[in-house]
C-alpha cells in the first residue's frame, strides 16, 4: 500500500517533466534518424546515457563522423554538472540504501534533480517517490525520442507552447528557491555570470562555473546577505 | 552496431559516474557544515545558471538578444510567484508562449 501511494505521489510531481520531455524527446529523435540512427540505436542511446543536450551534441558529432572517444569526452563535459546536483540531492539521503541510490543515480537530470530537490526540501519526501520522479522521466525521455525517431517529423511544431513547457518549470522552480534574501543573490550573481560565460565560453562549462562562483560569493557573503 | 555499442558503453559510464559518485560516498558520511551551506546554495544557482540564458542568449555563435522566451517569462514568473503552482506555471507559461508566438498579444507590440 505504502509503495503503490509513493508511485502515485512520485507519478503526480513528475508529469511536468514528461510533458516537457516530449517536444525535445521527439525532435531529438527526428535528429538523429537524420543523422542515420535506427529507432532502436535512438532508444538504446537513451537508455545507456539518459541525458538530453549531451545526446543532440552527440548525435551532431557522429553525423560529422568524429572519433568515439571525442564524443565520449565531450559527453563526460557536459554531463559534469550533475556532479553538483547529485552532492546537493545527497544531503538528503543520509544513510539511505546504496543500491537504490545508484539507482537513483543513474536518473538525475536537470529536470529531475530540480522536481526532487524542491519536494525534499519541503519534508515530505523520500527516495522512493524520487526514484518514481526520475523513472517516470526516463520512460517519457525514452518514448518520446523513439517515436520522433519513426516519423516525428509528421508532428506540427511549436504546438500548445508545448516547447515553453521546461522554461515555464525551471522558472516555477527558482521561484521555489527563493527562501531568502541569499538565495535571492546567489541566483541573481548566477545568471548574471551564466550570460556572460555562455557568451564567451564555448559549449555549456558555463553552467558549473556560474553555479560554482555563485554559491561561493553567496557563502563567503552569507552574514551580510540574511 | 558494435562500435555503437561501445560508444553507448562509454557515454554511458561517463554520465553515470558523475551522477552516482556524490550519492553514494557523501550520502554515508559526515558532511562538512560549511561544504553544506554551500552546496545549500548551489540549486538558485544552478536552476538560474541554466534558465536566464535560456531567456536572453541565442543564435550561433551566442548572441544576447530579446526573445519570445523572455516576454513570456515575466508573466509566467509573476504567476509562480504569486500561486507557487508548478503544473500551473507551466499550463500558464505554454499559453503565453504560444500566444505570443501567435501574435495574440499585440499590447507587447509583436
């Protein structure tokens, strides 16, 4: 009964995603079936690496046929920062079952660890219901980019809005963030430098570095900011 | 289909192991009070390292530039702050984008 209601629960935060999934997940497809991929080459991608800016980049890569181990490494880049999000979601797993944290691991996303991360803040949650997030996410992902993969191109775009779906979540979820006047700052000095870095710097390293800055002038300047 | 194979083997271990390295070795351990302050702050960060590019940076190569993006985030932020609605964040964020994209809303002059 418990487990049936953390599915239901899990399933209800998670839906936001999986519809914003759908318009990247099908283009994604779309892409790489232009690029020479089967459908199941498209699904087997999203399964193994489960991750979306680093599959587009990847299959831009193979289509430009560059080495396995350039696209490995480039992969390795831009995945990076969910090394930060997992150390944030890990404050709230003390002492959890390791095995289903690594299988909670294999799920963490920008989307998913944003989801989790306001719920486990607000108490009630736990890591069932956000293993439920993060597969809930991953099926949609999976859907949504093998279907694009056989005929998404017969699928009108900028439908609904459909594409603001994610914008219109991550601004509902700094919104949530905003428990003070330091997370205030820190996310004010973030997307300042996030602008700037993305403009100068290359590929998307400017999201760790902005995070990382900003965290840190937040900390150092934590006294005077609360 | 092998080569593929691999290649998903390695992008695959190369995602995953970020992912997983934090939650399995800092999840069993005593965390640092101030490593905790800060990683306390690294989601507004994060989640706004990611969105205002998002809103104001585009083309190839990147360009600051006003966007569609933008005009719907302003009345899309008010409404989640207003009601901290997630689902209905992202039904009022969709319409307005849409909207906008329609040329419905000629008050913003597009």
């Amino acid at each position: 009964m418990r487990q049936n209601n953390d599915i239901t629960i899990g399933a209800s935060a998670a839906w936001p995603i999986c519809l914003g999934y759908i318009p990247i997940g099908l283009a994604f497809g779309v892409l790489a079936r232009k690029a020479g991929l089967t459908p199941l080459q498209i699904g087997m991608m999203s399964v193994f690496v489960f991750a979306g800016s680093s599959q587009f980049i990847a299959v831009s890569m193979l289509a430009d046929g560059v080495s396995a181990i350039a696209i490995i490494l480039t992969t390795f880049m831009v995945n990076l920062r969910h090394l930060l999000m997992s150390s944030s979601l890990a404050v709230f797993f003390k002492g959890e079952d390791r095995k289903k944290l690594s299988l909670f691991a294999y799920g963490v996303t920008d989307e998913s660890f944003a989801v989790n991360l306001a719920r486990l803040r607000d108490g009630e949650w736990n890591l069932n219901r956000s293993l439920v997030v993060n597969q809930m996410a991953n099926a949609a992902w999976l859907a949504s980019t093998v279907i694009g993969g056989f005929g998404g191109q017969f699928i009108p775009e900028k439908a609904f809005g459909i594409d603001y779906a994610l914008i219109a979540m991550f601004i509902c979820l700094l919104v949530f963030q905003f428990r003070g006047r330091r997370y205030v700052i820190t996310a004010m000095i973030a997307g300042i430098l996030a602008v700037i870095f993305s403009l100068l710097i290359p590929g998307n390293s400017y999201i760790i570095l902005a995070s990382v800055i900003a965290a840190t002038i937040g900390l150092i300047f934590r006294k005077y900011l609360t | 289909m092998k080569d593929y194979l691999i290649l998903m083997a390695g992008m695959g271990l190369v995602t995953f192991l970020p992912r997983w390295f934090p939650l399995f070795f800092l999840s069993n351990r005593e965390i640092p009070k101030l490593l905790i302050e800060w990683l306390d702050l690294i989601p507004a960060a994060i989640l706004s390292a990611l969105l205002i590019p998002a809103l104001v940076v585009g083309g190839e190569p990147k360009v600051m530039a006003f966007k569609p993006e933008l005009l719907a985030s302003i009345p899309t932020f008010l409404f989640a702050l207003k009601t901290k609605s997630l689902g209905g964040t992202v039904v009022v964020g969709m319409a307005l984008y849409w909207l906008i994209g329609k040329g419905h809303l000629p008050f913003f002059g597009l």
